[in-house]
C-alpha cells in the first residue's frame, strides 16, 4: 500500500521525483508479473508496438522475474 503524506495532490505534481518513482514502481510490478505468469509484454518502440518475450522481460529485470 502506498505511504500516506499530508501533501496535497498539487503539491505531489509539482515534485515530480515520487511521481516518477511510482510509476517505475509500478512499471516494474506489472513487467514482474507479466514474466511471472510466462506471457508477453509490449512495449513502444520507434512508433511502434513490439511484443517482449517472457524471457526478455527476464534479462531486462535481472533475474527478479523468476
């Protein structure tokens, strides 16, 4: 569950930093379980949509999709 701050949204905006940061986060959690269940991701690249084997994902994570 995300920690709670008493900032309020504007504020969370405007410092972008743990904007980015949880959206890695969650980035990384959705490419896990993708790995995980042995099924693809896509991903954008040079305009277009490319399918990512599970076996990608793997080496992209280092190993943390096992």
């Amino acid at each position: 569950m995300a920690a709670r701050t008493d900032k309020d949204i504007g504020s969370l905006i405007r410092e972008r930093r743990q904007v980015d940061a949880a959206l890695a986060r969650g980035v990384r959690e959705a490419l896990l379980r993708h790995c995980r269940a042995g099924v693809p991701a896509v991903e954008w690249q040079d305009g277009k949509c490319v399918w990512l084997a599970p076996e990608e994902l793997e080496r992209r994570l280092g190993g943390a999709g096992r």
